[in-house]
C-alpha cells in the first residue's frame, strides 16, 4: 500500500516533467529562429530573450520533482555510495527534515505570495518592448514547490521503508543512464549470456 503511494507520486511527477520536457523542443526551436534572423536576415527578435527565459524557467520549475523522483539530482556520493542503506536512509531523512522540507515549504509560501501578486497586475518583462507576459512563469513557483514538497514526500516514505527493511524500494523507470546500459551490456558479454551486447 506505501509503496503504491510512493509510485502514484512518482507517476505525478513523471507525468508533470514529460509534459513540461516540451519546453526544450519550444526552446530550440525559438532560438533557432532568433539565430537565424539576427544572424542572417540582420532582423533580431524584440522576443528572443523574454522566450527563452520562460520556456527554461517553466522546465526548471516544473521538472524538478521528476529529476528528484530518478534520484537524478547532482550529490556528492563518494562517500555516501559507500554506506549500507540503512545509513544513507538516516543521513537522507535528517536532511529533508532538517533542510529540504524548510526551504520548500518557505519557497510555496512566499512564492504563492509572489506568484498571486504578479498575476493580480498581469506583470509583463521589463527586459524588452516587446511586453511578454511573465506573470504565469512566477504561478509556476509555488506549483513546483509544491511537486517537490510532494515528491519529498515520497523520498522520506522510501527512507522510512529502506530503515524497516534494510534495502531501498523500487522506483520507476522510464529513462536508463548510457553508462548504466553499457556496464550491464558489459556484464552480459563477461557471462557469455546471449544478448549481452550489440
């Protein structure tokens, strides 16, 4: 039943970041296109930065809980890698409770604060003419405080778990690190089993 829960949020934050991961196609694309009127047709955008700045705003904010739901946040594992599991769950717990869970929560109120605000005036860009409106990127601040909030949820429930058990619960997987599928097609090829690389 923990488990199931602990997935539901998953699934919610992999849901949330597979949807928000559109904004690196939006991206590219309207860089691209500033690219090449600036720089061959010498006609810049009034645009360009304003868009940017959103689309990677919008992905930063919203992609969070899915990268923290893959354990795919930067850490400094050299030590931790090497701790039973038992003990990198107690490090983990103290440093949400201590740590993660006051500076989200700070971030949701002060960012529905500030997000509410900016959408009470309609807030535009002050950074070009051009007057693009910013008011729904500063809505996304407490909405992704608040998936990360969620999602830390569920890395305490795992943490709270792995103490019980002695070893980390599942988690899904949708995307498989180059060096991890290397090393398994490696591992294969060493066993001789069929299908170990191609």
């Amino acid at each position: 039943m923990l488990n199931r829960f602990i997935l539901g949020i998953d699934q919610l934050s992999k849901t949330v970041g597979h949807a928000f991961a559109w904004c690196i196609i939006m991206l590219t694309f309207g860089t691209s296109y500033e690219v090449f009127v600036r720089y061959v047709l010498n006609d810049p955008t009034s645009w360009a930065f304003d868009y940017s700045y959103l689309m990677y705003g919008a992905l930063f904010f919203m992609a969070g809980p899915y990268a923290l739901s893959r354990n795919g946040h930067v850490r400094g594992d050299f030590l931790y890698r090497m701790w039973r599991p038992r003990t990198q769950a107690t490090v983990e717990l103290s440093l949400y409770v201590l740590l993660y869970f006051p500076g989200v929560l700070a971030l949701v109120i002060a960012g529905w604060a500030y997000g509410i605000d900016s959408a009470k005036i309609r807030e535009v860009s002050v950074n070009s003419p051009a007057g693009i409106p910013v008011w729904q990127l500063k809505l996304l601040i407490p909405c992704g405080a608040g998936l990360l909030a969620l999602q830390g949820l569920a890395e305490v429930l795992r943490c709270v778990i792995c103490l019980r058990e002695g070893r980390w619960p599942t988690r899904l997987h949708d995307v498989e690190e180059l060096e991890d599928v290397l090393i398994q097609q490696h591992a294969g090829e060493q066993r001789g089993t069929p299908g170990g690389g191609q």
